[in-house]
C-alpha cells in the first residue's frame, strides 16, 4: 500500500502526518501571487480522469527529459523505471501476440529518440510526446494491473500502440512550453523517480517524481492551484520516510511545480525542523504497518 493510500484509510497516520504538514504559510512562491493563490492558468485542459492521468504521467516523462537534457545526465537514469518493468510484463505475458511486435519496435526506436533527445539533438516535440503517451500506459500496466475491458489479448495489446488524440497531443505540447519557459533553475545532482521506504517497507514503497540540487519536486498536472493538505501531507511523508532510512538523499526543500500555471511553491526543510517535531513523527511513522501502529 502506497503512502498515499495510508493517508486515505489510516487514521492514526493521518494524525501523525498532519501534526508536522506544512500549512500554506510555510511556504513561499517564485511568482508574483501568493503560494497557492496564483489563477492563471495557462494551459485549459478538459478530460476524462484515466487520460488526466496518463497526461500526468507522460508529462513527468518529459519533464524528466527536459531536465536530464539541460543538466547532461544519463538517459537510462532518467527514464523511468516502471516502463521497463512494464514493457518486460508486456513481453511475458503476451509474447504470441503479433501487436506485441508492434510495440517492441516502437518502443525500442522511443529508446533511441530519448537517448538522442537527452544527448542535446532534435527531437520533434510530437515524437517524444507520443513515445511518453505509450510509455505513461505501461507504467500504469505495472503499477495497477491488466484491466478486463478488452475483449481479446489482441486488444489489450493495441492499446499501448495507439498514439495520444490530437487535443492530448497539443495539451502536453502546450506543457512543455510552460516546462521550459518557467522551470529554469536546474543544475546540480538530480535523481530521478526518487524511491523511499526501500529498506524498512514502512507503506509498501514509495516514489516521488524528481529531485534536482536538493529540491523534492512533485509536478502537479491538474488545474487546481490551491493548498491541499493530503499533497503537502504526501510530500513531508517522502522527507519522512527519507528519515527513516538513513537520509539517503540530501533533501533541502520540497516543491510543488504547477504544470498549467508554469508555478512553484516551496517549503525550506530547515524551517519545518525547527516548527514542527518531524524527529517524533519519523519515529511513529516507522512504527507503520499496512494494517495500523505496531507499538511493540
């Protein structure tokens, strides 16, 4: 069970997170509006939920790209670890199936475009939107499971070759711009699908999208620019659980980065130790199984 989902149907841990979540005004903007007041919204967008989230998550893709190309990383480190996971399920299972070949060649000439796209050559925005479309199902095939809807394995299969619609194709163009107008401050180390609660499994595991010169970013699709505590909630669980094993990375600020405003909120991890007792609240959070507290 994921973190967010403790948050959802744990009531003790809800109280434990919610005593040391930063409250809006612990955070500051890199905009002219307060933090979580900003209404311009660049980039309108109206779709259905499951296609909501694939735009999310093809846009982290790209996001991540955008950043490993400007800070000259590795393109094998950058791409997400859930497509390949979910591409080798793909293979497993469906192997016999003839539109498996399909997706192998398209996802394999993808490869090759994000590996150029990270190394500085041109890419055509189209090209790699459609690969992270394909890629955004995969992972989601990985994360959630294979759905029943689809009536043959054929089927199944065909759905990770389709490319995005027009109007999703010009959305995430449409993010991208904004990307690269307003997130220009990246330089440092960067880690990539950052993943906490490796060693004490405290929730099951735990990923956060982008971490870059000690900033803990997550990249907010959606149209909504106001606080929500179960995000901010989310976003300390990370530093906790970063806590709990070790420090492994070197967090300094958490962020929010609104993709349709081209905004971000931050919050110093400095100020959060000194307001609120996080050392207390780690402790009681590694006390966390999937079922409740264990207080042995």
């Amino acid at each position: 069970m994921s973190l967010a989902s403790l948050l959802n149907t744990n009531s003790t841990l809800q109280r434990v997170i919610r005593e040391v979540t930063p409250v809006a005004g612990d955070f500051y903007s890199d905009a002219a509006a307060a933090p979580f007041k900003n209404k311009n919204l660049l980039a309108e967008a109206q779709f259905t939920s499951y296609v909501s989230g694939l735009i999310r998550t093809s846009f982290q893709y790209l996001a991540c790209a955008m950043i490993a190309r400007k800070n000259g990383d590795s393109p094998d480190m950058a791409f997400n670890p859930f497509v390949v996971k979910g591409h080798e399920v793909i293979n497993e299972f469906f192997e016999d199936v003839p539109e498996t070949a399909v997706l192998n060649q398209l996802y394999a000439e993808f490869r090759s475009k994000w590996t150029s796209f990270v190394h500085g050559e041109q890419i055509h925005p189209s090209e790699m939107i459609r690969g992270a479309f394909m890629c955004s199902k995969l992972d989601t095939i990985y994360r959630v499971g294979v759905r029943s809807t689809f009536t043959s394995t054929e089927q199944f299969v065909k759905q990770f070759t389709i490319p995005p619609t027009p109007d999703v194709m010009e959305d995430l163009i449409q993010l991208i711009q904004i990307f690269n107008e307003h997130f220009t401050t990246i330089h440092g180390n960067t880690f990539y699908s950052p993943s906490f609660d490796q060693k004490r499994r405290v929730v099951g595991g735990a990923y956060a999208d982008v971490m870059n010169d000690g900033t803990l970013y997550e990249l907010k699709v959606n149209k909504k620019s106001g606080y929500a505590w179960k995000e901010a909630a989310e976003l300390v669980g990370y530093y906790l659980l970063n806590k709990i094993e070790g420090e492994p990375y070197p967090i300094r600020r958490l962020a929010f980065y609104r993709a349709r405003f081209g905004t971000t909120e931050y919050v110093d991890v400095d100020w959060l130790e000194n307001k609120y007792d996080l050392d207390h609240a780690a402790r009681m959070l590694s006390k966390a199984k999937r079922g409740g507290f264990d207080y042995s």
